[in-house]
C-alpha cells in the first residue's frame, strides 16, 4: 500500500470544468467527476434534475500525492473564488502507486 492524498470538491456542475483544469496545471494525473443527486448545507436542501442543470452539483475526486494536493489547497483562491464550494482532503491508500 502507498500513503496518497484524496481530494474531494463539490462544486456546481457549470464549474467542473475549471476545477478540472486547476488539478491538471497543478499536476494532478487524474480525476473522476460524479454527479450529485441531492445534498443538504448551508444553503438547504438541492436536488438534482433542473431541466437546465443550472443548479445540479458534481463531486470532483482526486487522488494524488501530497505535493500536488498541497498546490492544490494553496490554490484556493482559485478553488474556490466567490462561488460555494466544499473542500475536503483526507488521508487514502492505493494499490498501485504510479497510477497516482
């Protein structure tokens, strides 16, 4: 097993692709983009399924190393911007560590 960070962004679907090209100037090899069926925040409940997808969320997830998941977080302007978003990196073990 290998020490590997994961990072996991939701953000509003229309903002997925920006949050995709950060983690690739960042270094990141990789990424999976998952749709958000409903959640409850700060903001209240959402849920999935506005015929425009204007308001649907993703969830971004990446697994990489420690150096780039540090890029990453000290992107944060960026990440982030004016925008909800929710940030989380948590400690993860992979199989194969050159594929992360």
């Amino acid at each position: 097993m290998h020490a590997r960070k994961r990072i996991e962004i939701v953000v509003e679907a229309v903002r997925a692709e920006a949050v995709t090209l950060l983690l690739d100037r960042m270094g990141a090899t990789g990424w999976t983009i998952l749709p958000v069926l409903a959640g409850r925040g700060h903001q209240g409940i959402r849920r999935a399924g506005d015929p425009g997808g204007v308001d649907d969320n993703v969830l971004v997830l990446c697994i990489t190393s420690a150096e780039v998941a540090s890029r990453v977080l000290a992107a944060e302007g960026e990440l982030l911007g004016a925008r909800p978003a929710i940030v989380t990196l948590t400690d993860c073990q992979v199989l194969r560590a050159d594929h992360f």
